[in-house]
C-alpha cells in the first residue's frame, strides 16, 4: 500500500515541513552531482557508521554529528521520493498539531532515537545508514495517535490488481509497522550487511508513538485550512 494523499485539513502552513524536504532534496542533488568516489567518501563521513559512532577508529568515518547529518543522505531516487512523499502526506499535520518549533524538534529527537535503536541491534556494522526514514517514521508513530481514524488514499497492488482506495490511517500505519517488525525478526545479523535499516523504522515509529503525548498542542484557530 501507497500513500497518495490524505484527507485531513490543516490550520498552519508546513513551513517545516516544506523545508525538510527542500533540504533532502539539496542534499540528494548535491549527492549526484558528484563522482563516484566522492560520492563514497560524502557517505561515510556523513552518514552514521555505527561501529564508528559506538568507539571504534574506523578511517574516513565521521563521530556523534553523524547521527543528524545522516538523516539528509540517500541512497537513490526511491530512496528519497519514498521518505518525502510520507513526510509531506503526514508531516504537515504533525507540525500543524505542535507548531513549527516543536516540530523541528520533535523530527530531529525521532530521527536520534530511530539512530540509537538501529545501534543497538547493529553496534559492530561498519557500513552508512543514512536516510530519513527514522524520523519521518516518528512522525508516521505520532499520525497513529493523533489521527488514526483519518482517511489516506492509498495505491493498492497485488499483482495485477491495482486500484486507488481510502482506507483508514490506522491501517496503513498498523500495515507499515507491521512489515517493519517482520522484516527485522527476519533480518540476518551480518556487521558488514547492507540492506534496511528496519530496527531505526521501529525506534522512531515507537519514538513518536510516546512523544507526540508531550509535544502536541491545542490546535489554532484560524481563517485558512491547507490540506
């Protein structure tokens, strides 16, 4: 199942929002824009290594800052259109239920939190993680709670069956999360594995789930609605 688009109004203008996904979308054109070789470099200095990270020396690999600089990395067009399309559908009405503020906020400890989960299933990988996926699925866990019973429309395949339907939010987030615990329970444990990182999904899923009870707020009042 695909997301589309959802049927739920907002009061504010996702002016963070917006600029996360601008700041994605330099960020991968600026990843294109380079060789190979640099390319290779960029993601290891910036993307999280974790053996790196949790106290191994491990050459031409960055510290501690990778845990934020590695949420603006990609690796593909798949990659970066699949974590903007649920960021723009969800997002909007996650900052429109806490204000700009405490959505940044909100984004970047959902995205440290996805990180520390993915550690502590893969503390010796030597390979990159990057991508936004941890935080936008903090904000996928703060949807649930908020709006479960909002309508998304949704691209279904199976097979040759494909129709566009609206279905409940709360059953494509259970359907998402559901397909993350799976895949993780199924995951091989190999350090030097690439692949999904499908425990940061579940760690900032759960993230966003216990935090969006602190951050949101009481909706504004207002004159204009964007959806």
């Amino acid at each position: 199942m695909i997301p589309l688009r959802d049927d739920n109004p907002t009061v504010l203008w996702p002016l963070v929002t917006i600029a996360l996904i601008l700041a994605n979308a330099a960020v991968f054109f600026y990843e294109l824009s380079l060789d190979p070789r640099l390319l290779e470099s960029l993601i290891y200095q910036m993307g999280m290594v974790p053996a790196a990270v949790t106290g191994s020396f491990i050459p031409g690999t960055g510290g501690y800052f990778t845990l934020v600089t590695s949420m603006f990395l990609h690796g593909g067009w798949m990659h970066v259109i699949g974590n903007m399309l649920y960021l723009w559908i969800f997002g909007n009405n996650i900052e429109d239920s806490m204000g700009h503020l405490r959505f940044i906020l909100f984004y970047l400890i959902t995205g440290l939190a996805a990180a520390a989960a993915h550690l502590a299933f893969n503390a010796a990988s030597t390979v990159p993680t990057i991508g936004a996926s941890g935080a936008v699925s903090g904000v996928l866990g703060a949807y649930l709670v908020l709006f479960p019973h909002a309508r998304v429309q949704t691209l279904v395949t199976l097979g040759f069956f494909i129709r566009i339907i609206y279905v409940p939010a709360w059953v494509l987030l259970l359907f998402w999360i559901g397909l993350q615990l799976l895949n993780q329970a199924l995951a091989p444990i190999d350090p030097t594995a690439g692949g999904v990182a499908y425990a940061a999904h579940i760690g900032g899923f759960a993230a966003g789930l216990v935090l969006i009870l602190l951050f949101r707020k009481h909706r504004r009042k207002g004159h204009f609605r964007y959806s």
